[in-house]
C-alpha cells in the first residue's frame, strides 16, 4: 500500500485550533500533528530537539549533536531524519555537514494544542 502524503499545517498561521482542554482537537489537525508528536516520543529524538531548540545561533551541527550520544553516527542521522520528516526541524548541508535548527511554527503548533 503506497504511503500517503502527510497533512500539512499553515505554520506562518495562528495556532490551528484551542487547545485539547477546551476542545475537542479537529481530525485533519490531529492528523497533521500527530507524526511531530510521534516522533517526540523517543527520548534520543527528545533530547536532540532540545539541542537544536536551544541552540545558540538557532542552528546547531551534526558534529555537534553525534558526540553527545553513545549513539553511531548512522544512528542518530536516522532520528534527525524522522524529527526532519514530522516537520519539526529544516536541515541545510555547508560542505560536509549538516546543520539543524528548530521549525519554530511548528513548535508553536504544538504548544498551543497542549496550552491549558
């Protein structure tokens, strides 16, 4: 069965709806969220977002990041593969490497949906 394309939110927009206290949270959003909340759920990719959120400059690079896990290189490339895939984190290549910053419109998404 081929694979379908993600919904995709207006990040530039206002929070897509009130958060889950105070409603019911509509199916398209839950469906376009829930892939950036999947892929929150594993704490390597937890703890990468954190990296690349708080990093200084906004952007942080590969090099970066790989040394603070007891992780393989190919390894944590495949957890910033699925934060880059949820829509979460843009990537841009300089030469050998990779470098990462948070896409803040999503995080503001994601906020707003858990905001009580």
């Amino acid at each position: 069965m081929p694979k379908q394309a993600p919904l995709r939110l207006d990040l530039t927009a206002a929070p897509c709806c009130a958060p889950l206290t105070q409603q019911r949270v509509p199916t398209e959003t839950a469906a376009a969220l829930a892939p950036a909340f999947k892929a929150l759920g594993d704490p390597v990719r937890l703890q990468l977002m954190s990296m690349i959120a708080s990093a200084e400059g906004g952007e942080i690079c590969v090099c970066d990041l790989t040394p603070a896990f007891d992780l393989t290189g190919p390894t944590i490339s495949h957890h910033l593969r699925v934060l880059r895939e949820a829509g979460l984190v843009q990537a841009e290549r300089r030469g050998t490497w990779v470098w990462y910053r948070a896409r803040p419109g999503m995080l503001r998404q994601l906020a707003a949906l858990l905001a009580s």
